[in-house]
C-alpha cells in the first residue's frame, strides 16, 4: 500500500514541475491508473481478510467434521470380558489389551492390569 502511494505522490509532484502539458496530462493519467490500482488493492485486501476468516470457520468445521466421521466409522469393539485395555495406548477401534498380573502382584500390589508398553497398571477397585 504505501508504494502504490509514494507513486501516486511522486506522480503528483512530477505532474506539478513538469513545463510541458503533454508530458504533465501523461502523468495525470499514471497517477490516476494508480489511483485505481490502490483502490482495487484496498479492496482485494478486505476480499483476502474476509476469506482468510472464512477460511479459519471451515477449517474448525472440518476437524468437528472429520472428528465426527472417525466416531462414527469407529466399529464398536466388543472388549472381551474380564480384559482391561490401556487407555493411553488404545485407539478407536483399535484397543490395547493390557496383561492380566498375576496372583501374587494383584493380592500384594493391588494391580490387576498393566500395559506393556506405557506400563499403566489398573488398580483393584
Ligand atoms: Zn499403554
């Protein structure tokens, strides 16, 4: 915006010492063809920062969107009974079982279950 101004003004102060009137209509006329180039960068510039917005809505629309999609395409695993899955490392759709613990750790540790690849162990309710 501001080069499009120095031109306009430099135009203008050209238009003003220049002695010949065929040379000084030809800078009018540049000045007044920038005149209209600033105008339509003005509103270009609104045009961008409107889209810009429109934009940033659809992008938040699409990740709720797809958000929804994997929730929905997500088949509903049946976790089979008395396993446990991780909750760090289980996707939709995709569970991660952890390991049933032993006797002697789930009566003396109190853990039932543990993960073995984030170690998270399930407490005894
Ligand atoms: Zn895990």
């Amino acid at each position: 915006m501001g080069a499009i101004k120095d031109v306009v003004d430099l135009a203008r102060d050209l238009a003003n010492s220049v002695k010949d009137a065929k040379t000084a209509e030809a800078i009018g006329k540049i000045q007044s063809l920038m005149l209209g180039i600033q105008s339509e960068q003005a509103r270009l510039t609104e045009a961008n920062s409107d889209l810009l917005e429109e934009r940033r809505v659809l992008e938040g629309k699409i990740r709720e969107l797809q958000a929804e999609v994997e929730q929905l395409s997500t088949p509903s695993s049946p976790i089979l009974p008395g396993e446990e899955i991780c909750p760090n490392c289980s996707k939709p759709g995709a569970p991660k079982y952890m390991s049933k613990q032993p006797p002697f750790v789930q009566r003396d540790f109190g853990i039932t279950h543990r993960c073995s690849i984030c170690n998270y162990s399930k407490q005894a309710e």
